[in-house]
C-alpha cells in the first residue's frame, strides 16, 4: 500500500477508543478506551477475554479499569494480573444518580463557570494533586503529553468545570470537576476535588449542586 495510505490506516486504528463484541449477531460487551478503561455491564465472559486480550495485544496501558467487579476481575485474570502490580483495588464503589426532580434548593455558586484554555496548566497541577492524594503515585509520569491533550480537549469541549480563588489577588481555582462522559440524557460527573486549603468551606457541595442546576435545565 501507498505509505500515506497506511499511515491514514494506521491513525484510524489507533484511535478507535470503543470496541463492542458480538455473539450470533448479538451485542454482548462493550470496552471504552479513554482516560478510563470501562467495561460495560452485562458483559459476556468470552468478550471480557476477548477485549483484555485485544487491549494487551495494542500494548493498551490500563491507568484505571472501571467496571462490575466480576468483570474487571475477569478481565484483569487475561490482560495480566500476574505480571502488572495493581496499585489500589475498589469493591463496591457507588455511583450517585439525582435527576432534575431529585436537586434541592441551596447554597449557590454563582462563580462557578467552564474552565479556559489559558488555565490549562492551573486546571493540571490542581488535577495532578488529586491524583497523588488519591492514589500516592503519578500514572502519567510516562505519558505527560497524553494527560495534558486529554485536559486540553475537555476544556475545549466545555467539559471542565472550576471555581476561581475569591479575593482581589484571584490566584489558581479552588475547586474543579469534569464532565467524563456527556451524551443526550446522561451526565457523568468525575475528578471532584477542592483544594485542601479550601475545603470544609461548603465549596464542593455547593459547586456540585450548580453543575447540576445548569445541566439538568440544559
């Protein structure tokens, strides 16, 4: 082939991100690629395999497996639990769902607002710090660009979501949170966190509840 043909060829496969298998015709799983490696539920055992073998063979690094337990069990029997040290394991982690009906009245957070590309290296360094806290370790260390580039176009999307320093200096957001997936009727809402000399203020909670607000009436 023409290099510029496998060039173009390669590119597309490198960024296909989701993935489905099919048994008889049949959708049985789905494995999301992104800053998350989710796999969905139900999933069939053999597309659980399938997709963590598949994922070993790209040479796919899996920073974080979201998924029913059971599954990401399954999966990470093939893609290598033998081999690859597993930093920090949850069971039973819950989602929280509130609908438009569900949202109480409270305390506002009128400066609330999307972040922007100059505060791309703020909206880092505040994310970063959750990261180490969270888990004690760096999973970007070896991937800074990617980490960067997937903020960056988070931003661009208006899926980032921060609260300026109050005060006539301003300074760098107390304050961000990001929309991880976003389609017509669901909204996921991740990477809460506010900066540790901010905090017990009501700052989260309240910055939580206008995201919200602004969502659910759009």
């Amino acid at each position: 082939k023409p290099w510029s043909q496998f060039h173009q060829e390669k590119w597309e496969a490198s960024n296909r991100k989701a993935f489905g298998a099919w048994e008889a015709g049949r959708l049985v799983g789905i494995c999301c690629c992104g800053s998350n490696l989710v796999v969905s539920c139900p999933a069939s055992g053999d597309s659980v395999r399938a997709f963590a073998a598949h994922v070993r063979r790209r040479g796919y690094l899996v920073r974080v497996a979201v998924g029913h337990d059971a599954i990401i069990d399954r999966f990470m029997d093939v893609y290598g639990r033998a081999t690859r040290r597993i930093d920090l394991e949850r069971s039973g982690q819950r989602l929280y769902a509130i609908t438009r009906s569900e949202l109480r009245p409270g305390r506002a957070a009128p400066t609330l607002r999307p972040a922007e590309r100059e505060e791309l290296r703020e909206i880092l360094a505040l994310d970063h710090a959750m990261v180490l806290e969270e888990l004690g370790y760096d999973p970007f260390s070896q991937d800074v660009d990617s980490y960067r580039q997937g903020w960056l176009r988070r931003i661009i999307e208006g899926r980032a979501w921060i609260l300026p320093a109050s005060g006539p200096d301003g300074g760098p957001p107390i304050f961000k949170a990001d929309q991880s997936a976003t389609t017509p009727d669901v909204v996921q809402i991740s990477g809460v966190y506010t900066h540790p000399s901010a905090r017990r203020q009501g700052h989260a909670k309240a910055a939580v509840r206008e995201i919200c607000q602004r969502l659910l009436t759009q």
